[in-house]
C-alpha cells in the first residue's frame, strides 16, 4: 500500500507500449503487389505506423501521411506532414488534396495501405462540395464543445466531407486497398474510425441532421444544403468501389488494458476490467465508478480489495465554464468529489495519446488527500468542476500526468486502486 503513483503509471504506461505500431502492426501486413505500393495514412498515430511498416516491407514503397504536430516520426520512403488537431488547419487541407491526388489513376495491380488512427477526422480535412475550411472549423469547434458521443460527432463529420465514409477507398478504386486500423473509439467500429475514410457508412445525411438538431449546433446554410442533397451521401455497404477494399484492426483499447491489469496481477493485486467501451458525459461516469469503489471498500463487492478497476472508452464534456478541461481530467475531479477523501483509494484517467483535451497533458491522478489538498491551496474543487478546469486544479496540486508524444492512440485509460476495507481490515 502506501504511495499508489508509481504503479498507477507502471499501468498507464504498459498500456502504452501495448498499442505501440512496431509492436502490433508487422502481423498484419498484406502481400506484396504486382504493380506499385503506396502508403497513405491519418492519425495521432499514422507516422510510428508507417516507420513500422517501412521497417517491414522488403519491396518498393512509397507514400504520404499526416499526422499531429509533434507526433512526426522519421520515415526514409514515405513523407510525414504534419498539421492541427482537434481543430484542422491548412496544413491538414493541403496534405489530404495531395493524398487525394497520390491514389488517383491507380490500376488492379496496384495496392494501397492506409495506416488510419485516431485523429484522423481533424488531419484528414477535406470539406465537402460548397463547404470552407473556416466551415469545418467551426463545426469540429461547435461538436468538441456540444456533449455529443464520438460516434455522433463522427456521423456529422463523414457526410460534411469529400475524403471520409468511404469516399478515400473510392478514390483509390480499383488498386487493391488494405487498411491498418488503431481503434480509438468505443465498440471499434470502423467507420467511427477517423471518420471511416476507407470503409463503409451505414448512417445517413438524415441522421447527421438530428445530431445537429439534437444539440442545438448552430451550422452556416451550406451545410444544411450539402447535408439535403444526394453529394452529402457517403458509401453504402455494398458498393462496387468497396468490392476490393479490406480492414485489419491492429490493436485497440482492450489489449492495453490486459496489458495494464497484467502489471496490477504482478504487483499483487487482483485487477478487473469494466469495459473497453465506457460512454457519458466525464463527471457522471466519475461519480457513477466512485459508487462501485466505495462499494468495494465498504463491502467488498462485486470485488474483494486489494484490487484495481481498469475501464476504457470515450466520455464527453458539456463544455459550461472556461477552465482548462479534458474528457479524463474531467473525470478524473469528478470521481475525487465523489469519493470525498475515501481512505485506500487512488486513482488515474489520462488519453493514451499524450494529450486530454487542447492540452499537451495527457491527465493526472487523484489521492485520498486530493480534496484536502486542494482547499489548503484554496481551491475549491466544486467549482473547479464547474468550470471545468480539471487541468488547472490538478496542475495546482503537481498531480498532473505528461508523457509528451506517445504515438498512438487507444483512447481514455482509467484505473482505481483499492486497497483496503475502509474499516481497516484487509480483505481475504
């Protein structure tokens, strides 16, 4: 017991390296071609995929990706670019035409692999027929402020844009398309993927239009005209220009949190993951998993302490204050709040991309004496929560978790340690 920071990173950090590309990414490399072999790629984690894959091909390459600002990686055959997340820019525009350009006039001989990771949405910016790049960004600003779920937010983005819901794999068509997935969304579904540049969308213009509406996100008329016309439209499943398009899923949030509860088990502790998958708004699932560790301390149910919960996903922040904010962080303030100084109890949520929120801090971690803390420095930890300022509180408190540029991305990373009844005594 005692001081649980170290092994609260030992956890985080394992489940870094797990996700790592040169780890999971050579297994699934395709055949070599008859024709040429082109690399093209979006994501926080795109450019360590294509160092892995140019230190695994034994035949000619050549490509281009685009990646965050400081996730680039050295590549000898294939170029990194560089450009802005969350919010795109022009850089992000200018890589995703020349992608567009790279994969035209392929024939059936060629093949394409498309390294596509979390991030994607935003590097990958290519707006749709009548739309702006000042439009984009303005809606990518409106969604990452609105509350709504990847998946929604996602929907939106697919039907505003000319590269993502397939049109990327149409544009390759008829080469031979391979795409390489890190999932960071919850249910790894492909399409939610960076937005699904290469495979198909089952969702629709109408359904991005209720998304809109459900959160009151104010769009400028050009999008309501792209999205009521049959150019919004992505592809189906089914279509002919999908026929010789194929998806492998690398690695995802699941195997890094087997790769954290493996170092819990090594230090002891017995460790049980809730969900690869968690959704919701930050500070209600915050109190909703302090509930089950106080229930764990208390009683000993539905696990017996010393132990640690491990849960994944993607929560959403309602964006209500003015304070320096992430999803986890978010959380993170939320859960401490809950718990109220609960005695054996510590804890970590942080983005496995390094970076929670606009900030380059990936999250932090909570102890029993957090609150107490917290008002000795006179700050009050509601209304922190209010403005959701959960970097600023934390970062106060030199609790604040950094790892710089992790290269790769398998969403949020949770774990609580619990352990001890709160009574004192140690559980069998």
């Amino acid at each position: 017991m005692g001081d649980r920071r170290p092994l609260l990173r030992a956890m985080f950090d394992a489940a870094i390296a797990a996700a790592q590309p040169a780890l999971c990414l050579p297994g699934h490399l395709p055949a070599r071609p008859k024709g040429r072999t082109l690399v093209i790629g979006a994501g926080k984690a795109s450019a360590a995929m294509a160092r892995a894959l140019e230190d695994h091909w034994d035949g000619p390459l050549e490509g281009l990706v685009v990646t965050r600002y400081g996730y680039e990686v050295p590549c000898q055959r294939i170029e990194i670019v560089q450009a802005a997340h969350p919010v795109p820019d022009a850089a992000g525009l200018q890589a995703s035409e020349r992608i567009r350009t790279l994969v035209s006039g392929l024939t059936e001989d060629d093949l394409v692999i498309a390294l596509i990771s979390g991030g994607g949405s935003s590097l990958l910016v290519a707006p749709g027929p009548g739309l702006t790049l000042a439009d984009k960004q303005a809606i990518n600003s409106a969604l990452l402020k609105s509350g709504a779920t990847i998946s929604e937010m996602n929907c939106v983005r697919r039907h505003l844009s000319s590269l993502k819901g397939g049109r990327l794999a149409a544009a390759c068509h008829p080469a031979k398309l391979v795409t390489l997935l890190i999932s960071d969304v919850p249910g790894d579904a492909p399409q939610d993927i960076a937005s699904g540049p290469t495979v198909a969308d089952p969702t629709t213009c109408a359904e991005a239009v209720a998304i809109i509406e459900r959160y009151r996100i104010a769009v400028p008329q050009a999008v309501r005209s792209l999205l009521a016309s049959p150019q919004g439209e992505t592809l189906k499943p089914g279509d002919p220009r999908l026929a010789r398009a194929e998806t492998r899923m690398i690695t995802a949030p699941q195997i890094a949190l087997e790769a954290a509860a493996r170092v819990a088990r090594g230090a002891g502790l017995n460790a049980h993951i809730l969900g690869d998958s968690l959704e919701g708004e930050s500070r209600d699932i915050g109190k909703a998993l302090a509930g089950i560790a106080r229930q764990v301390a208390l009683h000993g149910q539905p696990f017996a302490p010393p132990c640690v919960l491990l849960s994944g996903g993607e929560t959403t922040v309602t964006m209500r204050g003015n304070g320096r904010g992430g999803r986890n962080v978010e959380f993170l303030l939320s859960l401490a709040i809950a718990l109220d100084g609960l005695p054996g109890v510590h804890a970590m949520a942080g983005d496995t991309d390094g970076v929670d929120g606009a900030e380059e801090i990936a999250g932090a971690i909570a102890t029993p004496d957090t609150l107490q803390r917290a008002w000795g420095q006179g700050i009050n930890p509601r209304a922190s929560l209010d403005a959701n300022d959960g970097h600023g509180f934390f970062q106060a408190l030199g609790d604040s978790v950094v790892t710089g540029p992790t290269l790769t991305n398998v969403n949020d990373f949770r774990a609580i340690v619990i352990d001890r009844r709160i009574d004192g005594a140690t559980s069998p």
